[in-house]
C-alpha cells in the first residue's frame, strides 16, 4: 500500500529521516516507534505530503506522490492536537472533509452519521467541542478522518494528552475501528505500551534510521540490537564476557558466574574474551533464599518493594548493579539477601561494536555471582 524507498530528509543541514526503506501493506495497522527526534513525525509529513523528501520518493497504491500536495493523496491526518473546528458543531466538523468532496447532502449525512456510529458519538453531532471531553474531541477528529474514506491514515501521537485511562479505551476502539473498515493506518507514537498494543508491526526508529521492523513479538522478545532491547520494555542489563558455545546459545561469563544467553550474533563475530552486554527482562528474572538449594546465578540484597497493582517490582543489588525483578506476589522484604535465577533461554547477549550504542550503565555497574549449588 505504502513503499518508501531510499528517504532522506534533512533540517538546517541536520538529518532527520536517513535513506529510510519500508513498505507498509494494504490494511496493515503499522506503528513507527522511537524518541523525540528521531524522525518518526517527519517521516508521517513526508508520507502525508506536508513536507517534501530531500531525495527519495513516497509511492501509494504504486503511484509515486512524492511531488504532490497533501489535498492531491489518498491520506487523511489526525492531530496530536485534535485541530478539529471550535466554531462547528461535531457534525459540522465531520460534514467539513465531506464538503471538499462536492458529494451531495444526502451522502453527506449518510456518512456523518455513519462516522458518529463508528467512534461511539451516536446522538452527539450537535454539540460544539468544548462541550466534549478530550476523549470524545479526539474521536471526532478520528471521525472527521475516516469520513472521507481515505486509503490511508496518518496518526501523529493522536492520544498523548489524554489520561492515561482514556487512552487505553481508544486504543482498543482504534483497533476495532481499523478491523471494521480495513484502512491502512501509520501511527506514530513514543508510548513503547501502545506501539505494542496496537501495531500490527512496528518500526522502531532512532537518528532518523530504522533499527529494526517487526510484530510487538518480535521487537520485545527477539530485539535485533541493544538500543531496541532497551527502548522497547524495561530491561536489566548485565556486563561479561564471551566464554563460547553454539550460535544459538552462548556461555557469558557474568563476574565469575556463566548465564546461558541467546546472542544477537553468530559466534564468527566474537572471540573468547570479548566483552558482551546481557538483557534480561524483568519478568523473567525469580528470586529465592540465599541458601535455597538449586542453580542460583547471582546473589544479592533486596533494597525495595513497589506494589503496581498487577505486579510486584522488586529491586535488587547486586555488587553495585540494580536489578528489576516482576512477579504476581512478593513476601521479600528490603534487606533480604536473595539469590536470583534467570529464565531458560531468556538472556540475550550483545557483542559491543565500536561506535554502536551501549547501555549507559552496563559497564558502569559489577555484579556479584552466587556459586552455583
């Protein structure tokens, strides 16, 4: 449906999108991930039209749009800010795209009261936006979109200034919303949460450049760099050293103690020795006594208990390091000494290449094995 090829975008002489390659296909809820400036936006503008590629080109449906405007795509846009019309009613404000259309009145109300079903807002097209909440304003933006039945839509952080449970209700309505009318819908966000919970596949972007595309499976439990191990979830990081083993299952020497883990590269790339940084998930992290009998990794000393509601965060010391634990209950209690085990399969390891990201405290911060029993 969608195909950038070889994208570059630049501002003052600074890029914000670099030689960017993605297809998005026909009915593909795709979600571009990333932090502030990483050209996430700039690259919905250029998809939209609202800015122009330094090079590169932007096709929909086959067809190269890259010179054209905005009102010359088959693309509509919600705002992070709603932009919907304080001066027109919620129907007035849907009716508006509709209008452009020089479609007739009757298909008009047809296909406004067709949009006020889709997004909840049934009995509502008379009333102005400030007598909405933010909720029900960004629905109408999404209304506004969908009535003019676009092959496409663009979603620029449409739910960021809503509360956090509002979001999570429209989240859900989006993706039925998207399952009802097979629009291909791009969606930008810096919500890792979100990305997850609504892509089809997401795109997770930094410096402007694709660091690696995928489902929410794939991104979470088989990231392809440290930067995306990182950004997407929460991780702990471990500092050690490449022992050896299989290129599906590495021996990494973690201060004495060795972690089975699943590289991010072949063992061709490494050699004994070489320094390597460990992900281990929260959840995949279990604690025990001390003195438990069984194969502990590492020791350590619970410094505090969080209750999150559906999770209990556990952090624990090891030898200057502080590690996450996540479990449904938890009767530790700070100043436990604790031994923790980690998961089959559930480390993962990444060579450190020269000028490529870094943890910023995987070498900063040692940790203390347990001998294993």
């Amino acid at each position: 449906m969608i195909e950038l090829k070889s994208l570059c975008k630049s501002f003052d002489g600074v890029p914000a999108v670099r030689d960017l390659d993605l297809v998005v296909g026909r009915g593909e809820f795709l979600c571009l991930l990333g932090s502030s400036g990483c050209g996430k936006s700039t690259t919905l503008r250029m998809i939209a039209g609202f800015i122009q590629p330094d090079s590169g080109s932007v096709l929909i449906d086959g067809v190269d749009v890259s010179g054209y405007g905005p009102d010359a795509r088959p693309t509509s846009m919600v705002f992070q800010d709603y932009a919907i019309f304080p001066h027109l009613t919620v129907a007035e404000n849907i009716e508006f795209g509709l209008k452009a259309q020089k479609l007739a009145k009757d298909e008009r109300a047809r296909r406004t009261g067709e949009a006020l079903d889709l997004v909840g807002l049934t009995g509502l097209g008379g009333r102005r936006p400030n007598e909405l909440s933010g909720g029900q304003q960004q629905r109408v933006a999404v209304a506004r979109s969908l009535a003019i039945r676009p092959s496409v839509l663009l979603m620029d952080e449409p739910l960021s200034n809503l509360d956090a449970k509002t979001r999570i209700q429209l989240r859900t309505q989006l993706r039925e919303i998207q399952r009802d009318t097979g629009t291909t819908i791009v969606y930008v966000t810096h919500d890792q949460e979100e990305a997850l919970a609504l892509g089809d596949r997401i795109a997770v972007m930094k410096d402007g450049s694709l660091e690696q595309l995928g489902s929410g499976h794939e991104i979470y439990l088989a990231p392809s760099n440290g930067y995306v191990a990182d950004f997407v979830g929460i991780t702990n990081w471990l500092a050690g050293e490449y022992a050896g083993g299989p290129d599906e299952s590495w021996e990494v020497n973690v201060a004495g103690a060795v972690l089975r883990a699943t590289p991010a590269a072949t063992s061709s790339s490494v050699s004994p020795g070489s320094p390597v940084d460990v992900s281990v998930r929260p959840e995949d992290v279990s604690l025990s006594e001390e003195d438990a009998p069984g194969e502990g990794v590492l020791s350590g000393v619970v410094r505090d208990v969080q209750f999150l509601g559906p999770v209990v965060r556990t952090y624990v010391e090891a030898g200057g390091s502080v590690l996450i634990v996540h479990s449904a209950q938890s009767g530790w209690s700070p100043g436990a000494n604790v031994r923790l085990s980690i998961g089959k399969g559930a480390a993962r390891a990444f060579p450190r290449v020269e000028g490529a990201w870094r943890p910023p405290e995987a070498a900063a911060r040692p940790v203390v094995a347990a001998a294993a029993s």
